[in-house]
C-alpha cells in the first residue's frame, strides 16, 4: 500500500496491480485503521464505489488525524451530491482539529457540488474574523463556487453571499455538477492548464496550477504530466498536449462526476 497517501499534499497515486478481488478480500481480513483506509482508496481507484459507506464510517469515527485527513480527502473526490445532503455523513465536522477542517475546506471544491455550499457557509460564521488560513481558505472556495457571478467574499458580507446562494441554488440543476459555476467537463481543467503553459514559458516562469492539475488527474485517473513549481519548458507543453489528446479520446459527459475515469453515482 502506499504509505505516503497519508501524506499531507500528496495525490491519490497510481492504480494497485493486485485485482479489485484481493483487494477486497485483504479489506475483509485487516482491523487497522491506516491500512484500511489505503485498501479503500486503491478500490475507490478501481471504480468500486461500495466501499463509500465504510469510508464514511472510518471518518466519523477515526481518532487518528492522518487517516481523517485521507478520509476527507476521499469523501469529497466521490461524495455524490445526495451524500452531501445527509448531513450526517460529516458529522466528524462538529468535533475535529483544525487541521481536519482545513483539509475539508481545501476539498470543497473537489465534491464539484453546490451541495457543499451550506456546509462553507456554516464555518464560515464560525470562522469569521479569524484571519486564520481556515477563513481565507472558506472565501476561496466560495469564490470558486459563485465565480459565475462574479463575487468576492473578501469583500462582501456572509449575509449577503447567503442571499446570492439562496437564489443560485435554486438556478443550478441538483444532479450536475460543477465547476466555477459550469456543469464540470475535463477540458475546463486542460484548458487553465495550457493557458498557463503558454502564458509562462513567455516568461520563463514556473507552473502553479496546482489544483487543476491534481482536479483534471483525480478526474482522468491519468496523472498531468507538468510538475508543480517548476519552470515551464517546450516539452511540458508538448506533454500536455499529448495528454489531452489520449484523454480526450474517451467519452465524457459534461456535467457528470469521475474519479480515476469512473463515473460517480
């Protein structure tokens, strides 16, 4: 299993080699709490959503800060927007660190759901006036979320972006899901991506699209061939083009959620 999934930062990794069927079956057979969790991401990675229910069950009771992190991490990437609305699938929300709810926060935007919305909305006023990254971290989100509309949290009031989602929410369709107000398409992550790309080689400047690149790979399962802070050269972007073209090749639906190029439902 790969340890460094525990890791804060990192990425879900590549696919396991052993079969969905000795995965599960060494799942049946281990009580430890870190190893579960890494069975549970290498299955989620095989396209077998049936273990979402004791994923959900390990995050709301784990004492164990690396494994909620995973664990959160997880939910959000194959939450479903039904599951964002049982809200007592985050029950762990109401007595976690910090840290915990950092990490939720940040993977706001991964449910790709305006379900996640309320849930934003009510550590916002727990968190406001904080100026602590947990605040920062809410307003981000929610300007990724109300993007379409063109407002800054920073500057509005938490009355008034409540106001904006209650007519927002009832604009947006309940079984799409979305990305800076757009029902989500992998090309919207390439797109920023080679932008960026070509933008920065000009310049000879360094590639920060961190969370693009880490969306559009959860998404396709395929990992984005352009490293993180590092300075953009001709062969990143010949990479990427590469990348998008084998990508492109299978059949996606607009508005639908994938992880590792299954779809969620």
């Amino acid at each position: 299993m790969e340890n460094n999934l525990l890791l804060t930062g990192v990425d879900f990794g590549g696919v396991s080699p052993l079969s969905l069927k000795e995965l599960k079956t060494n799942l049946e057979s281990i009580s430890d709490e870190k190893e579960c969790i890494l069975l549970i991401a290498e299955i989620l990675k095989k396209g077998d959503f049936s273990v979402k229910p004791l994923l959900i069950e390990l995050m709301n009771q784990t004492k164990d800060e690396s494994v909620l992190n995973l664990c959160i991490r997880l939910f959000c990437s194959v939450c479903t927007n039904e599951d964002l609305r049982d809200v007592s699938n985050l029950r762990c929300l109401s007595d976690v660190s910090e840290f915990a709810i950092f990490t939720f926060v940040t993977g706001a935007v991964d449910t790709m759901s305006y379900e996640v919305v309320p849930y934003l909305l009510a550590l916002w006023d727990e968190w406001e006036d904080s100026d602590s990254d947990i605040e920062y971290a809410i307003q981000d989100a929610l300007d990724d979320y109300f993007y379409d509309q063109k407002l800054s949290t920073e500057e509005a009031t938490e009355e008034e972006v409540e106001e904006l989602w209650s007519l927002v929410s009832e604009q947006k369709e309940p079984d799409t899901y979305y990305y800076k107000g757009s029902p989500v398409f992998p090309g919207m992550f390439a797109k920023e991506i080679m932008t960026s790309l070509y933008t920065g080689i000009q310049v000879e400047g360094k590639f920060h699209k961190y969370l693009q690149s880490t969306l559009l790979s959860t998404f396709t399962g395929k990992r984005v061939p352009v490293k993180v802070n590092e300075t953009i050269s001709r062969k990143d972007i010949d990479n990427m083009i590469d990348y998008i073209e084998d990508v492109s090749k299978r059949d996606w639906v607009e508005g639908r959620k994938y992880f590792y190029g299954f779809e969620i439902k």
